[in-house]
C-alpha cells in the first residue's frame, strides 16, 4: 500500500493526528509537503499540480494506491485502523475516539472564525471573550469527561484522543494566538495532565524531534 499525506510544514492536530498514528505503527508513508501559494489554486480548481485530485478542495489530503480521501476525521480513521490505534471490532470505543475528535474539530472551527476578523484589537477582544465564555465552557466539558484515573483519555495507553487534544491545545496555548493566554490550560488540569502524558511519550519525542520546525513553539501545558 502506498501512502502520500499532503499538508502544510506546520504541525497542526488535524494531520497530526493521522501522521502520528502511522508513525507509531510503523507504516510508512510520503509526507508531502504543500504551500500556501498552491492551495490558493487548489481552493480554486480542486487537485495539485501534478494533478492529484483534492476531493474537497482542502487539506489535509490522504493519498492511498492513488485514492484520495479527504477530512480530518475520516483520515484519522483509517490511518488508526493501520496503526491498531482505531478499533475495527469495537464500535462503542470507536464512537467514543470518534467524539473527541469532533470535538477538536468544533473547537478549531470556534477558534478560527476570528481569524477573519482584520483588526487587531477586535481579533484580540473576540478571542479574549472566547476564553471567559463559549470556548472556556468546552474546554471545561472536555476536562470534565476525563478520567480521573489515568493519564490518558480513553484506556490505560495514548491513543488517537490523546493525539488530537494534545496537538490542539499546544495551538492554543502556544502564544501563536493573540488574545488567548499560554497559560490558559491552567483551568483544566486533566487536559494539562493528559497534554503533559503525550509530550512525553517516547515516540511522540522522537516524531517532534524528526518533523517539527526547531522555533516551532509546542505549547505550554503546565
């Protein structure tokens, strides 16, 4: 089987999530790397220049025996299904990795719609409120269905749940956001102890360690 993941050189949750778990489960794969100025002409017609097709006209993309699949979630599927890190015999399971990386994916949307907003200070403003109000509640919903007996989200070992919160609370917490503090994870502790349990498992060193950029800030969960 044959493998291409296409995204940007940034280490975001969404492809994170699926590249991590073929890492950890020894399956190899093309990372290829995409820039900003063909997206652009991906937005516009739908495939690379080389002519691979991008079914939603966004990324990330997976590319398997020249099959593209597109979506955070069913990428992160499949990919975790190779790895053994997605069951394939135990739906409630399933169901139950499948609604944190939902909840990933409501939480970036929530996040980034104030990206559009041009001024600086009413970006800031709108992030700020964010954290005191709607964003703050999630956060704190999510920390709540935690459990308080194990480092990890779901189980007694790191999964795709743990993946996908870590990578997307060292984007909030990493400073890259104006208006939302590094220390924000303060408040909820059993995210910061899961957050913590990730950062620290050996083969997530050794994939940060081979992938991510030197200055790239991770995030700060303590």
């Amino acid at each position: 089987m044959e493998l291409t993941f296409i995204y940007f050189d940034i280490p975001f949750w969404r492809a994170e999530v699926g590249k991590i778990a073929l890492f950890i489960g020894g399956v190899a794969f093309e990372n290829k790397i995409i820039t900003g100025e063909e997206f652009q002409r991906v937005k516009e017609n739908g495939h690379l220049d080389d002519g691979t097709v991008i079914p939603f006209h966004q990324f990330p993309c997976l590319i398997v025996d020249g099959v593209s699949i597109a979506q955070t979630g069913g990428i992160a599927r499949f990919c975790g299904k190779l790895s053994g890190m997605y069951p394939r015999s135990n739906d409630i399971l399933a169901a139950q990795i499948d609604q944190y990386l939902d909840i990933a994916t409501d939480i970036t949307v929530l996040v980034s719609s104030a990206g559009s907003e041009e001024d600086d200070e009413k970006r800031r403003t709108m992030r700020q409120e964010m954290c005191s109000g709607i964003l703050g509640r999630k956060l704190q919903i999510v920390d709540k269905n935690i459990s308080d007996n194990s480092d990890w989200i779901l189980g007694q070992s790191m999964g795709l749940a743990d993946i996908a919160i870590w990578r997307l609370m060292g984007w909030l917490s990493s400073g890259m956001l104006d208006g939302i503090p590094t220390n924000l994870l303060t408040s909820y502790p059993k995210i910061s102890r899961v957050c913590s349990a990730v950062d620290v498992h050996p083969k997530i060193q050794e994939w940060v360690k081979q992938t991510y950029p030197k200055d790239y800030i991770r995030g700060n969960y303590l």
